[in-house]
C-alpha cells in the first residue's frame, strides 16, 4: 500500500448509537486511490486509540464498504495479522453458534451475549482490491461478523432478546445523549 504525499494518520471521532449514519448499507468501493487507502490507514488509527479489535467505516462516518480488524492483542491470536476488508461478503455460516460477550466502540460501556455462527467464510477484496478469500472461527469470525454487520447498518444490540433489550434501553439512550465517560474522542451531538 503506497500513499503518495506526507499525510498523517488521524484518529477520527467515532459515530455512536442514534447516529443515523450506524443504520445505513455501506456503498460498494470501486477504486483503492488514496482516499481509500488513507480511510483504511485511519481506521486502524482510530480503532487502536480506543482499544477496539475491529472497526468499519460508518463508525467514523463514510459509508464505504470497509472494515478492519486486528486481534493481535488478543491471547491466542498473536500471529492474525491486521487486516482490511473492503467489499466483504460472508458467502458461508456454520448452522453451529456460539454465543460470546460482545461489546462495541459506537455502543461504549455496554456489553452484551449474542449468538452467531462459529464458523464463517468470507470473500472480499484487499487495499489493491485483489479478491482474498478467508474461513475464520472462534473470535476471528465473530469479530468479522460483527464488523459486516455494521457495513449492512446491523447493531450488536439488534440481535439480543427483548428481555436484554428492555434492560439496556435506558443504556442506548445515555449513549445517544452523549452522557457517558469514555476515553476517546466520538461525533458531536447533532441539534434537533
């Protein structure tokens, strides 16, 4: 990946619940000019200021069709490499699921179970928008999951039960508000 030019990495303020920008499709990427490369760049940036494994574009506000992850940090997934997904498509599901704790960065200080497929095969195209194809389970698959799901405008919290959902409602709310205490920078709340 070659940028031309000095640019420097930003870290981008992170879209949270109620930004409208969470709810919609991503748009398909045609072209990795620099624009691209350098939302890839700060995605990554981004995604490390605020200790996440994984981050897709709408979360800082573009609609591209981009996700990263990198779950080197994590015990056990030392030698995963960084990766960047552009145009992903998960083209397989294990009817197995687990169910596993998540959390995301546009939906700080929560945490909730949900289940998803253990096993997952993805094909998508890399920062020279060469075709790669990828089979992930365990956390490797759950957290490219999680990411597609943000590029489809899909939130973690959609998929709990009702009975979570009433219990976190007051939750998303402090969240849409902005009255909450985190450690990184997010948007600003829009004026009504």
């Amino acid at each position: 990946m070659i940028i031309k030019g000095k640019k420097k990495m930003n870290i981008l303020p992170i879209t949270v619940y109620g930004d409208k920008i969470l709810r919609k499709k991503a748009v398909k990427v045609n072209n990795a000019d620099n624009e691209v490369l350098m939302l890839v760049k700060d995605l990554f940036e981004t995604m490390r200021n605020a200790n996440g494994v994984g981050i897709a574009a709408n979360q800082v506000g573009s609609n591209k069709s981009i996700f990263v992850i990198d779950i080197s940090m994590v015990e056990g997934y030392e030698k995963i490499k960084p990766i960047a997904f552009i145009n992903p498509k998960i083209v397989y599901r294990s009817s197995e699921t687990v169910i596993m704790e998540e959390g995301c960065l546009s939906i700080p200080l929560l945490k909730a179970d949900v289940e998803r497929p253990e096993f997952i095969k993805i094909v998508y195209n890399d920062t020279n928008l060469k075709e790669q194809t990828l089979e992930a389970d365990d956390f490797l698959a759950r957290v490219i999951q999680h990411e597609y799901d943000h590029l489809k405008g899909i939130l973690f919290t959609d998929k709990v039960d009702d009975v979570v959902k009433k219990q976190i409602k007051e939750e998303l709310i402090k969240i849409k508000n902005r009255n909450i205490d985190i450690d990184y920078p997010i948007t600003k709340l829009k004026a009504k």
